[in-house]
C-alpha cells in the first residue's frame, strides 16, 4: 500500500541534537505510562519524526525495531494530517508488552494529539 507522499525522507525525520533540543527547551506534551510524545511547531511547511526507544524501555533490540518501525509507520501515514510540527516519540517500560494494533493504536493517537495540542497554543 503506496499512498502518495507517504514515505520518511531523510527531510521528515530529526537527526540533530539541536534539532531534538529544540522541542525539548518548551514540548506539548501527550501519551501515557508507557508512551510519552513531545511536540513543537517548527517553521516548515511539513512534520519531523525523532524516536527515542531505550534498553531500559525495551531490552531486545529486535523489540526496540519493532517500536521504531511501528512509529515510523504511523508517521508516515498519518503526516499529511499533523501539519508543520516537530515531534519526539520517547517509549517508556511497559510499550515492548503492548500487541501490534494495541501499539500502532498508541502511536496514532498520541502523535495526532501532541500535534494538536502544539497549534492549539
């Protein structure tokens, strides 16, 4: 399933550590015990994924792929609708023991929100 400007260039993703310290200095906040995603509008006209998923989060890095590639995956769907934001997705202990559609679920959810509560203010 191809959707047309759906993809994660290296434009739409944050590899800078100022990059990530800009929306850590004042983040919106969203999610819960297990999920946390930080926002901050930036002055583009399209959205920017970093991803923080620790050992402490999750042990195994093939689970720590799995939180990854199912972020990304929901970024990339979901970015024609967040707008010109920055977001952080930072997992916490309990997401490696989330099922897939429980996780991908999360994910949609809080990116949409963190977004959200970012134009609000």
């Amino acid at each position: 399933m191809n959707v047309a400007g759906a993809g994660f260039p290296r434009t739409r993703r944050l590899l800078q550590s100022t990059e990530f310290e800009y929306v850590f200095a004042d983040p919106c906040k969203a999610g819960e015990a297990c999920l946390t995603v930080l926002s901050r509008p930036n002055d583009l006209a399209y959205p920017r994924l970093g991803l923080i998923v620790s050992k402490r989060s999750a042990k195994k890095a093939v689970v720590r792929n799995r939180i990854k590639r199912h972020a990304r995956e929901a970024f990339r769907h979901l970015q024609n609708r967040l707008g010109g934001v920055d977001l952080i997705v930072i997992s916490r202990a309990r997401l490696a023991d989330r099922s897939r559609s429980a996780l991908a679920g999360l994910l949609s959810k809080y990116l949409i929100d963190a977004a959200g509560r970012c134009r609000k203010s």
